[in-house]
C-alpha cells in the first residue's frame, strides 16, 4: 500500500520561504519519478516540480528560480525548497509518486502566502 504523507506548509509572509517534505512508504521510492504539484481555489492542479529517479529536474516556468527540488533515496524523502514565495503561490501542494495519470498523491499541505 502505497502511502506518501507530506509535511511542511503553513503561512508565511510574501518573499519568505518553506520546505516541504514528502516520505513515502510502500514503494521502491529509488526508482520512482517524484513530483510537486499545485492547486488554488477555483484552479485546476498544476504541475510544480519533478524530479526523476537518476535526479534530474523540470520546474514550471511560474516557479523557476525561486523553487527548488530535489530527493533524498536513503529517507524515502523528496522535498521541495520554495523561496522569494508570492501570494500567487497560495495553494494546497501535492506530491505525487509515478506520474499524474496513474501514480499515486497523497493529502496535500497548505501553503498561504499573505501578510
């Protein structure tokens, strides 16, 4: 049974930063291509960041520069460093395991961006 518990949200003022974490379980985690993705209120789910078993990365253009992710294969962990964040990047984040078609998310954490 898969699972993957994310952690690490919360508020922050705009140009602050968070880490989100992601630990999966129930999964040959070191083969598996991760991903961040994103959802506001009234928006579809987007795709924030992915990175693929032998670590190599795509961030969205909205995130670029600022966003960060990277996978620790020893902690079953993949996280997700987010600096300089806007109000625009409010939403609930999502972690995903094998892909957005058939993989599998876990619950999401909250991200508010305000002052």
């Amino acid at each position: 049974q898969v699972q993957l518990v994310e952690s690490g949200g919360g508020l922050v003022q705009p140009g602050g930063s968070l880490r989100l974490s992601c630990v999966a379980s129930g999964i040959f985690f070191r083969i598996y291509n991760m991903g961040w993705y994103r959802q506001a209120p009234g928006k579809q789910r987007e795709l924030v960041a992915t990175i693929n078993s032998g670590g190599g990365t795509n961030v969205a253009d909205s995130v670029k520069g600022r966003f960060t992710i990277s996978r620790d294969n020893a902690k079953n962990t993949v996280y997700l460093q987010m600096n300089s964040l806007k109000p625009e990047d409010t939403a609930v984040y999502y972690c995903n395991a094998g892909g957005p078609s058939f993989g599998d998310w876990g619950q999401g954490t909250q991200v508010t961006v305000s002052s």
